[in-house]
C-alpha cells in the first residue's frame, strides 16, 4: 500500500539551518534505502503561493502570504507501508526528526490492487 504524508507546521519564514537539512537528507537517504519512502519533498513559504478557489461556479485566487492560517503544509511524502499502522508508525518515526507538527495520512488508490481486488470478487460470485 502506498500513503499521502502530508506534513503540516507552523510556517517558517527562514530556511532551515544546515543541521536541520543535514539530518532530514540522512532520514531521507536511510528511507528511501529502506524502500518505506518513495517521494518527498518540501515546500517554499506561502508568500511564493496562491489558493485558487472554486465555489457556486465563481474562481478566486488569493495571492500568499495566508497570514490568517494557523499552520500550512510544509511537504510531503510517498511512503510505502503494508498498513496503516504501519504508515502511522513511519509518520511518527519523521515527527520524531522535524520536532513540530502533524502528518495526514491518506491512502492513495492503487489501481492494480484494485483490480485484482474485484478480479477476486468476480471469481467468488462466480463459484457461488
């Protein structure tokens, strides 16, 4: 199974000090040896974004900084985990570097699987 991490902090407006990326390109290095990261990635403050919006068929952008947002996504990751306990315990494992913050996980669709998945639904219904 692979999940969506999505990690979201306070926003910082400095980049991180060279210990702080030191050690996450050492956890990075590690996961992705590990085979339990696929993809990473973080993000740049919001004043370098925007929010597009759709609601009742009218679009607004907001233009960054979101001043008025407690916390904002810092990045994210592709973990490859056979559970979500699993994913979970990965999570915590990267919150244990980063300090503070939180992770989203979700799961994302996998086709494959789910074709097997109704493959093997068909092959029930079939011998019942």
């Amino acid at each position: 199974m692979r999940f969506l991490s999505i990690y979201k902090t306070i926003e910082r407006n400095a980049p991180p000090a060279p210990e702080e990326m030191a050690a996450m390109g050492k956890l990075i290095e590690e996961a992705m040896q590990a085979g339990w990261l696929l993809a990473t990635e973080g993000c740049l403050p919001t004043a370098f974004g925007a929010r597009v919006r759709r609601d009742d068929g009218k679009v607004t952008v907001i233009d960054g900084p979101f001043a008025e947002t407690k916390e904002v996504v810092g990045g994210f990751a592709i973990l490859k985990a056979a559970s979500k306990e699993e994913a979970v315990e990965l999570a915590k494992a990267f919150l244990s570097h980063v300090g503070r913050g939180e992770c989203e996980l979700r799961q994302l669709y996998d086709a494959e699987a789910d074709e097997h998945a109704c493959a093997d639904q068909r092959e029930q219904v079939e011998v019942a």
